[in-house]
C-alpha cells in the first residue's frame, strides 16, 4: 500500500489552519518615489477558506501602510527543529488584500482568532486594536524540492 503526497492546495491550506504566526509584507506608506517594502511578525488565524484573520494595532507601521494600499503578501511557514533544514520545510506565500473590520462587525472574526490567540484578548480590547482579514487571491507554494506551485485561492478548502 503506498501513500501519495499531500497536494499543494492541502499543504496551504495545512499551514493556513496550523500557523499561528506569519510574516506580514505591506508597501510603506512614505514611499511615494520609490516603493519599498516593510515585512513584520504578525499573529494569523484562519477565519475561512480563503481568508486569514489579524489584530493589528493603529499606531504600527504595517498598519499606517494598509491605510494607503491594502495589497499584502503573508509568508506562512511549517515550523522546524534546530537541526533541520529550514529550506526543506513547506511553505506557503499567500497574496491579496486586505481591510480592517469595524469594531461593531468584528465578532466572528474576534471569536475564531481568540480562540487561536487567548492571550490577545486584552489588547483586542483596546480602542487602536482593530481585527484585519486578509482575502487571498493566489498563493506561491513551496512544498519541497522541486514541487513549487502558484495556485489560485479557489483551490482552498479547510
């Protein structure tokens, strides 16, 4: 009996359900010459089969960036042992926009991320926290040596 490899789409949307942080890609707000990209450590929790969920504060510089141009990319990455090769591990760069959600339709969103996250939920109850979703149009996957795919976000389920 031989087991086949995970697809690409399962490996996604794997590393979509498992990862709890990811490195956030923005475009800075103050680049008006020449554009310049700005990546930073943000918690994720995935909120639907296309869509990934952040709490994200008003005053950091990822989010003065979304205020001008919501197109993101969020690298998401199988977590590794000290004394394995990193390059060897799945990852996923997932690709779309982004929009801060009002405080007043935030509850689904609030709930599935603080389930993920329970030790957010101090400052997601502060006025200049606001949950942010993601809404992946296409992912760069990387799930070995030779197996690299971009896949369209209608490929993922969860």
């Amino acid at each position: 009996m031989s087991t086949s490899e995970p697809s690409t789409a399962d490996i996604v949307s794997g590393l979509m359900n498992q990862c709890t942080v990811g490195s956030l890609a923005t475009q800075m707000a103050d680049s008006d010459a020449s554009p310049r990209p700005y990546v930073s450590l943000v918690t994720v929790a995935r909120v639907g089969e296309t869509s990934m969920a952040m709490l994200l504060s008003g005053l950091a510089k990822h989010t003065q960036n979304l205020a001008k141009c919501p197109a993101v990319s969020l690298l998401l990455c199988e977590e590794t042992s000290p004394d394995s090769d990193p390059m060897a591990a799945p990852r996923a760069t997932l690709m779309g926009q982004i929009v801060r959600l009002p405080h007043e339709d935030d509850m689904n969103v609030r709930d599935a991320f603080l389930q993920k996250h329970p030790n957010s939920r101090m400052v997601a109850g502060f006025g200049d926290f606001f949950f942010h979703v993601m809404h992946i149009e296409e992912c760069h996957v990387i799930a070995g040596f030779g197996r690299i795919e971009t896949l369209s976000s209608s490929c993922l389920r969860v």
